[in-house]
C-alpha cells in the first residue's frame, strides 16, 4: 500500500462529489493512481459484464473499498471529517492453522482483476465476487449497502476463514449483562476467543472501532499471534504490524464489518476515573477494568455511576466505549448494539435469550412485562385488560422459572467437569474459570430471584388491577421483578462466558493438525453439550 493513498482524501472526496451522497456506486481506477479519482470509470448502474482494467473500487457516503490487483484483499477506508482513513485490509484464509500452532499462510486475490465478477450493481447496493490465488478456494462475495458503514461477507463454502487485518489496540468480546473479555494485542499465541456472534477490534488511533459480526455460532473466531500471521505485511503506508483475526467460513452464512467513527470512541483512563469525567457524545458507555486472561470487571457507566465501582490503583487502564444507545445519542451516531440489530436483527435482550434456548414470541423478561403493565396502570386501562395483563405476568413467572432451571443446568455442569478434572494437578486454566463457574451459579441463586418470589410479586400486580391509586404499588413491585430478572440476565451471561472461556482454554492446548487428549476431548464434548442444550 502506497504511502500516497493515505493523503488522497480531500481529492477523492472532491471527485466523488462534496454533498457525499449516500448512494452507492462502482468504479474502475483503469489502472490510474488511487488519488487520481477524477480519471476514474464509473461502471453504469445495472452493467454487470464490465472487465476491470485497474482496481475495482465501492463507495458510498461512509467507505471506500479498493480491490487492488494481487492485494490480500478488499481494503477499507472510511470517510472521515479530514479525508480517507485506512481502517482494514479483508481477505481469505484457506487453511486456518497449522501444527504446532503456526498460523497458515493468507492467499492473495487473483493478479488479473477480470477474477471479479460483479453480481449487484445498484444505487442500492454493490456485490462483488472475488476469487483469490488458492488451488479450490472458493470466491467470497463482498457487499456495500447504502448509507451504511458495513461491509458484508459471504462464503460461498464452508471452507477456510475470512480475515480481517487492522491495526488493533484491544479486542473485545462485550457481554451485555455480564463482564467483557478484553485482550491487549499483540497475543502470544494464536487465541481462540470464546465470542459467539460478535467481537470488537479498538483501533490504534482511539478514534474508530470495527466491529466484526458473524451470522452463526458455529462460526469460530480466532486472533493470530505474531499480528502479521506469518504473510504478507499489511498497514498504514505500506508498514507492518497489523493484527489479524479470523471468522470461519460457513456456506451461505454472512460475516459483516462494520466500521464505527467518532473522536475519542474509545478511551483508555489511568485509575481512579475522576468523578467529573465525560464522555465525548451521549450514550451507554461500557467501563472495563482490564485483568489477567483478558477477563475484565464491568459496568454500565451511564446507568450506575462509574466512578465509585472505578477506583483502585489497578495496574492497568480501564478502556471505556460507547455499547448501546441512550435516550439522549445522536441519531448520526452508531453504536455496536445498532449493528447488532442490523445484522443480526435482534437486540441483547432476545440474543441471550435464544443463546440459552430460551427464545419465545414477544419478550417475556421481568422488565419488558412490567414495562407494559405498569403503562397499563398508569393510563388506567387495568381493568379493561385485566385478562391480558395476568396472562402475560403468567408467562414471565414461566420464563424466571425456566432461566433458573438454566442456572441449574450450569451448576450441573460444573459438578460433571469437576469429576471429570479430578484431584490430580492440573496445569491448565480449567480450575480458575470453574470457581469463576461457581461464584456466577450462586449469585444466580440468590433467595430474592426463585421462581416463587416472582410468582408472589406477579400475584401482588394482579391483585391491584381496579384499585384506585394503584400505580405506585405497581412500580415498587415491578422494580422486585425487574431485579430478580437482571440477576437472572448477569448469572446466565457470566455463566455462558465462563464456558465459553472453558472451550476456549481446551481449543489453546491444542490446534486444528493435532488431536487432542482425551481430557480435553471430553471437556470440549462437554462445553459443547452446555452451551447447545436448547
């Protein structure tokens, strides 16, 4: 990559127009440098037969992706307030990893750039097929929608892994009602990460975060040690000490970047967070207080107020970035949990459900209940609705009941692995993340969460429907549900994560060209059958 792509950002923009017009167009450079746009070939919309002479290059009013001939990839730039910004280099991996760990080498795209094949060419949307320079390797397909900053991904096989090459400061795995797993780059080894649908890489700038999203839990993600994986060195003006991850490929599954911009989008504070700290826009601010394993304390920092859950003389800085929205974000402004919903199409709420298995029409949790019945209170519409109201308090007395027969099924888990272990020493991390295991299962055990107490509390709310000046009455015992429920959401979202992290220590012992022992077998088999019992 040419130092002069970097400083091309006021003519490109210049060329493409200034009012940044959110449709999404394709170009042909026609072999003309990057920063020479005004020369470039528009490919007309609905023209899908065009032979590419220079790079291929899709845009709309957020990023600009090139496809250079014989590059490892798609490279991403977004659209920022002082020109192109360099953000990722995309590409595939045939072979995933080798023996003894060593990561496989990363193909290129095919030298002649006539390998790509336009399948979509609309304002709507561009699709390319791009075949790279591996015996069989199946193409993968990159779409660009408009107005928005992502980019999606899609195998036409389940063989081999997308990869994505930033320059990345920390990855995160976030737990929306539990802790968030925070790793420092570079790793030392190549890091299985216990992510199920989604990851976070935090650019070297602070200034910008790529969020990674993948369609099915099947599809494992991977960081390489070493940042440049053992090929070809990618980053900004052409340097090396890019950081790779890896999304396994599955047939006909998507794998979405997402490219999130603002100043100051993610910080790192050295402890204690003073009390008049402020965040550089309005939102959900997620405050992390980094430790060993890439295990991280915690907490919301809109909601509770951060600075006192903060203090301490930790070794480490607590990294801090925007989560989810609140009431007063910005509507230009993009958090993970809008990609989230516009990926995945859920929102944290019905994901951890349908990762527990306990997916059902509606929300049956305490606080979306008792969000809707105390309106009904308050707008003096109980009585008229009296059926539906202890209708639906009968479905979230079934759903407490079956998030703690969850939380059982957890600390049934726990037993069987520790027989398993036995008493005989152990050098892996197992016993660590097992009492991690324990502390998680008895705080989802708290006497104030059983099954009873809500139904106690949903009889209370039924038995104010009518009443006059019932609202207060509603609200107090709607703030007791809502409580059994969030300690339902954190014991079953720490939970999941420590087994989670359980198959992840069992896939680091060993890699994908050796067998595993028998043990770790067994603790795969295991993890597996937990985190899949729906």
């Amino acid at each position: 990559m040419k130092a002069a792509l970097f400083m091309m950002g006021l003519a490109v923009l210049t060329a493409w127009g200034q009012e940044d017009a959110p449709l999404t167009r394709l170009y042909d450079t026609g072999g003309q440098r990057r920063d020479a746009a005004a020369t470039w070939k528009l490919v007309p919309e609905e023209q899908t037969n065009h032979t590419f002479t220079g790079d291929a290059v899709l845009v709309n009013d957020k990023l600009a992706v090139f496809f250079g001939k014989d590059a490892l990839g798609p490279e991403v730039f977004s659209k920022t307030a002082s020109g192109l910004q360099y953000r990722a280099t995309l590409g595939y991996a045939a072979g995933g990893l080798r023996g003894g760990g060593k990561p496989a080498g990363t193909p290129v795209l095919r030298g002649q750039t006539a390998a790509l094949k336009i399948l979509e060419n609309t304002s709507g949307g561009v699709m390319l097929d791009a075949s790279y320079q591996e015996g069989g390797a199946s193409p993968i397909r990159f779409r660009l929608t408009t107005g928005e900053a992502i980019l999606e991904i899609r195998a036409t096989d389940s063989a081999g892994f997308v990869e994505v090459r930033t320059q990345t400061r920390y990855v995160v795995v976030p737990d929306y009602f539990g802790d968030d797993l925070v790793y420092e780059l570079p790793v030392s080894r190549n890091l299985a990460l216990p992510a199920e649908n989604l990851m976070l890489n935090l650019l070297e700038d602070g200034q910008a975060m790529v969020m990674t999203v993948w369609q099915s839990r099947a599809q494992e993600a991977w960081v390489l040690a070493g940042g440049d994986a053992g090929s070809t060195k990618v980053g900004k003006s052409g340097q090396g000490g890019a950081s790779v991850h890896r999304i396994r490929c599955l047939k006909d599954k998507s794998i979405w970047c997402a490219f999130l911009e603002s100043p100051g989008i993610w910080q790192t504070v050295q402890p204690p967070l003073k009390p008049d700290w402020k965040p550089p826009f309005p939102a959900k601010w997620r405050g992390n207080r980094i430790s060993a394993q890439g295990v991280s304390d915690s907490w919301e920092l809109e909601r509770e107020p951060g600075p006192a859950q903060l203090q301490g003389a930790a070794a480490k800085p607590f990294l801090i970035y925007p989560l989810d929205r609140s009431a007063a974000t910005p509507l230009t402004t993009v958090c993970p949990t809008d990609i989230m919903r516009n990926t995945l199409g859920v929102g944290p709420c019905q994901y951890i459900l349908a990762c527990e298995g306990m997916a059902a029409q509606g929300d049956p949790t305490p606080n979306s209940v008792m969000n809707w019945v105390e309106k009904q209170f308050e707008q003096k519409k109980d009585r008229k609705v009296a059926d539906d109201i202890r209708e639906r308090l009968e479905v979230m007395v079934r759903h407490v009941g079956e998030a703690r027969g969850r939380i059982e099924g957890y600390a049934e888990f726990a037993g069987q692995l520790r027989k398993r272990l036995g008493t005989g020493a152990d050098a892996s991390g197992y016993p660590a993340i097992l009492n991690d295991l324990d502390r998680f299962i008895a705080a989802g055990r708290a006497p104030v969460a059983t099954s009873e107490q809500a139904r106690q509390c949903a009889a209370a709310v039924s038995a104010l429907i009518g009443k006059e000046n019932s609202v207060a009455d509603c609200k107090r015992l709607g703030a007791e549900l809502r409580a059994i429920g969030a300690i339902q959401d954190g014991a079953l979202a720490r939970c999941r994560m420590a087994v989670r992290r359980l198959r992840q220590e069992g896939r680091g012992v060993t890699d994908d060209a050796s067998p595993a022992d028998p043990l770790t077998q067994e603790i795969q088999r295991l993890t597996e059958q937990i985190l899949n019992t729906k």
